[in-house]
C-alpha cells in the first residue's frame, strides 16, 4: 500500500504541465470518479484515451463535459496543448503529441487491438514533456499503457498506476507494474486526491 511519505517523495520538486490518463475495460466509471476532482483553474492540460469503437462517433468529451469543471474537448489534428483543458482521443484515429506540443492524429495500424491506442499518447507525450509529464494508467484488459508509461518514467515523467486489486480488470495495471514499477500504485480515491496536487511545484 503506498503511503502519504511515498506520494509526498514522488511529487516533490515536480511542476507537471501535462497529464495523461489512460483506460479501457472499465475505464469510463473510472474517470467519472477522478476528473470531477479537477477544480477550476487546475493548471496542467489533462488528456485521456480509452479504448472505444472505431465504427461510430465517441461521445466521451460531451459526456465529461456535464461532470467536469474544466472544458472538455475532443483533440483535434495539429491543435495546440493548452493549459487547464481537458481532451479526449477520438474514434479511429491514434492520438499522439509532436516535440513542439500539438496534437497529430493518424491512421497507423492498431496497438493492442486498438486505434486510438494508449502506447502511442504515452510514449509520444513522454518525448514532448519528459519530466513535466504525469501519466495515469487506469483499468484495462490488455496490455496497452505499459510500454508508455515505461517510456513516461524513463524520460523522468510521474507514473501512477490504479490498484490492481480494485481495477475492475486487473490486467493492464498489472503489467504497468511489472514493466515500470511506477512511482505510485492508488485506489481511485487515492488518484482522485493526487490529481488536485499536481500542479503544485
């Protein structure tokens, strides 16, 4: 169980201006308890990707747009990362960050059975941001994340991985653990009173 000290050891010194929370499985009930926690005015940009179908139009953004403080909308192609807005992946496209911090979306072949895939926002948003970077990995049933968030702590970024043992599918945080051995392993009450912190330097 990860302690009070260990999440005041692994904030500290750190001024996150992007935050990357990924899902599948179970996902949608999850954020639905962490971004509300988002008050007015957080500073860092938020982006989250779940695995959803690629045949018809994600409604995620228009869902959390009733439920958040924050804006919420759908990343858009060569859009800029603004901060205190929280964007959502789209269907059908992988979603990734360039070096000069905009959004690209491509049509690349699926990782993981999935387009959007989470890999792919994570490692291209560990390169952009390096440590200034926070990456959530939340409930899933595959694989996909755990190679981002490798990426994310190699480049110096905070990884922060849901509790397996409340995940309503343990897989994916599971093999997050065993790739990257991440920063911090929360329930969702624990990332839900994490998430406040994060743009305290």
């Amino acid at each position: 169980m990860t302690t009070q000290s260990q999440v005041c050891l692994a904030l500290a010194g750190r001024s996150v201006e992007l935050v990357v929370i990924g899902g599948s499985a179970g996902g949608v009930d999850a954020l639905v308890g962490l971004l509300p926690a988002l008050p007015t005015g957080f500073g860092p940009a938020v982006t989250c990707i779940l695995h959803v179908p690629a045949d018809r139009e994600s409604r995620l953004a228009e869902l959390f747009g009733m439920r958040s403080a924050l804006p919420v909308r759908e990343a858009r192609d060569k859009e800029s990362v603004e901060p205190g807005i929280i964007y959502f992946a789209g269907a059908g496209y992988h979603l990734s960050i360039e070096r000069d911090r905009t959004f690209s979306l491509s049509c690349e072949p699926p990782v993981h059975f999935a387009r959007p895939a989470i890999d792919v926002l994570m490692e291209s948003a560990a390169d952009a941001y390096g440590p200034a970077l926070a990456g959530i990995l939340l409930t899933g049933a595959n694989h996909d994340g755990a190679e981002g968030m490798r990426r994310i702590r190699a480049r110096g970024g905070l990884t922060v991985v849901q509790d397996p043992l409340e995940a309503q599918a343990s897989t994916m945080p599971e093999e997050a653990i065993r790739r990257c051995a991440p920063h911090l392993v929360l329930p969702l009450s624990g990332i839900r009173a994490l998430l406040p912190q994060l743009e305290k330097p």
